[in-house]
C-alpha cells in the first residue's frame, strides 16, 4: 500500500528542498544591491524591477544547476518499480522520500529529472550560443567593415542558410541517418575552430609590438583552445575532464550552424554603421590596421546589442531543446532535459495532468527570465 504526503506537505517539501538555491540568492541580492554601484552593468539591472526578477530567474536555475545533487532528492534515472505512474506526493518505501511531483511511466522522479535537467539546459543553451556568437562574429565584422566582395560572398552564404526551413534544418542534422556519418564531426571541426582565431586576432592587433606578451598569449590560446578543440571534436581529452556525446555534439552543431548567420547579420550591421563613426576615422589616421579597428574600435561599441541578442537567442536555444527532446530528436531517450521530460509526462495526461507541468514550467521561467534581462540590458544599452 503506498502512503502518500498531503498538499501542503509537498508544497513545503519543494520549497525545502531549494533551501541552498534561497540562500545562494539572498546572499548574490544582498552583495549586488550593497556593491551595485560598483558592478557597471551588472550593477545597473538592479534598477529596476524587470532586471532585477530576470537576474533573480536566471540565477535561480543556475543555483538549482550547481546544487542539484543536494535539491533532487533521487537519481533522474533510478527506477522505483512500485512508484510507476505515481500521483504526486506518492512515499518510497524503502527511502521514505517523497515523489514530490509524482512519477513517470517508467517509474522516475519526476521533480529529480526536473532539476537535473537544468544542468543540460544550461551547458549546452550557453555554450552552443556563445560560439554561434564567436563564429558570426568573426565572419560579420571583415563583411560589414570592407563591403564589396567579402560582404557579397558571405552575405549570400548566410543568406543560404536563413532560408532554410529552421525546423526541417534542426531535423536533418540531429536525425539518426546523420548521426552515423561524419558530418557532425566535420561540421563541428570548422565550426569550433573560430573561437581560436578570434582570440589569436584579438591578442595579435593589440600587442604585436610587446612580442613576449604576444608570444605568452598566443601560446596559451593555442594551448587552451587546442585542449577544449580535441575535447569537443574528437573527444579526446587526455585529461578526461571535456567531453561530449555524438547526441550532445549534434544539438551543438546545429544550433552554431542555424543561430550563426543571425549573428552575422546583426554584427554586419552593426560595424556597417559603427565604421562611419569619428572615432573609427581618428584611429584609421593613426595608421591602425582594419583588425584593430574591428576588434577594438568597432566591436566594444556593438557589445550593447549583441549581449541583448545572446541573451534572447540562449532563450530561443532552450526552446529548441525542449523541442527537439519532445519529438525524440534531441539527448538519449534517458536524458532528463526538459523537453524529454514534457515528452514523457505528456502521455500521463489521461490519468492526470500534473506530471508534464514541472518541466513545462520550467522551461517557461527560465525563458522568461532571459527574456526580463534581455530587456533590461537593452533599457540600459539605449540610455548608455
């Protein structure tokens, strides 16, 4: 016979469950609003209610990340047989834990995958957004800055990639027959090496004249570079400590292949009306040379923008997912991402509905958190 806890009592048990996630983010309130004026940007969110309830949001999720062994009170994929399809609030009798949330078809903590799936979400949605970030970037400033032919090619080629069917595109690079070439691998080869160019043109037109420092940065670039290179392309690391699964690996690749030319576009842009500026013209009549100009005249100035953008498409990145894992197209059908997880609960809804909603929820709030700061960081971009 299975006991179950009251309403109440699950209520206050997810709320006990949170309690390093409260402390964590009464002690980062307490520091940013004590220290704000400090902080710069960061500091500045906390000036008005919508950036301070999309930091609170998005750190909220990061704190159930980090603290998810001590939230979840059992393993995403353990499997309490006697717990299948339980109502919330169901005991395991051998742990006297609660589901809280109650239990899938297969017998699974619905609240633990909840939480361990806020770890997926945020390494991969960031991770993938940033280096779709470095590799627009570093194809939109040399279009926006010389025009002419190198806009005209690489404008066609994102052009290309935009008019693809965005759904169909994800669908053709993350579905089984794929998987099985090496086109991801070639895919994430090309993709993954642009942030090592990026840093290296970065450190080289700003310090080529100190050769030592330039010789210091360079190598640890390369070095560092080299080692997350090997790590995600090969899955090689010796050291073991980067790695990732042919699943993880196509989510990746598709997300830098699809989100890249948006990058493109709005970095294009941006450097097209940031090159007219005076300050560009006083640092061409220092003799500057067009990378310098680029990386350290035009692009500070667009940062505005683009951070906006990367916290949207980080948003839009974790809608994909869910996405993605709904039709079985994302993680390993054990994963506990979000999408997987909506996936599963969703064919409980006959006998009640209360199983797909924690994911749900979750991947809502998040995605609404990212969307409050985007629009605080773009109030402050228009009054700086």
């Amino acid at each position: 016979m299975i006991e179950f806890i009251s309403p109440l009592e699950i209520v206050m048990g997810v709320l006990w469950r949170f309690w390093p996630v409260w402390l964590s983010l009464a002690l980062v309130l307490f520091l940013s609003l004590r220290f704000r004026d400090r902080l710069g940007l960061y500091g500045h969110l906390f000036d008005t209610g919508v950036g301070v309830a999309g930091v609170m949001i998005c750190l909220f999720w990061l704190f159930t990340a980090i603290f998810a062994d001590i939230v979840a009170p059992f393993d995403p994929l353990k499997q309490i047989a006697v717990l299948k399809s339980a109502l919330p609030g169901a005991i395991d009798p051998e742990s006297g834990q609660a589901f809280l949330f109650g239990g899938d078809r297969l017998a699974r903590d619905v609240f633990s995958r909840m939480i361990y799936g806020s770890q997926i979400v945020l390494v991969i949605a960031p991770a993938a957004t940033m280096f779709a970030l470095m590799v627009g970037t570093t194809l939109g400033l040399p279009a926006g800055y010389y025009g002419g032919r190198v806009d005209a090619v690489l404008s066609f080629l994102a052009n290309l990639v935009l008019a693809f069917p965005v759904i169909l595109l994800f669908y053709l690079l993350v579905t089984p027959g794929i998987r099985e070439t090496s086109i991801p691998q070639w895919l994430a080869g090309f993709f993954f090496i642009f942030p090592i160019i990026l840093f290296c043109t970065l450190f080289y037109t700003r310090f080529n004249e100190r050769r030592g420092l330039l010789a210091l940065q360079i190598g640890l670039t390369l070095l560092i570079g080299g080692w997350i290179y090997i790590g995600l392309v090969f899955n090689a690391d010796p050291f073991g400590i980067i790695s990732i699964t042919p699943n993880q690996l196509n989510i990746f690749v598709a997300v830098v292949f699809a989100s890249a030319p948006g990058v493109f576009r709005i970095v294009r842009g941006l450097v097209m009306d940031i090159k007219t500026r005076d300050y560009v013209a006083a640092a061409q009549t220092r003799g500057e040379g067009p990378w310098y100009i680029m990386l350290w005249e035009v692009l500070p100035n667009a940062r505005g923008p683009l951070i906006v953008d990367a916290c949207l498409r980080i948003g839009y990145t974790t809608i994909l997912l869910g996405t993605l894992g709904y039709f079985g197209l994302g993680l390993a059908p054990e994963s506990p991402d979000w999408g997987t997880g909506i996936k599963e609960s969703s064919r409980l809804l006959r006998a009640y509905i209360h199983p797909a909603l924690p994911p749900v929820f979750a991947l809502m709030s998040f995605v609404l958190g990212l969307n409050l700061l985007a629009d605080a960081l773009r109030e402050q971009s228009l009054k700086d």
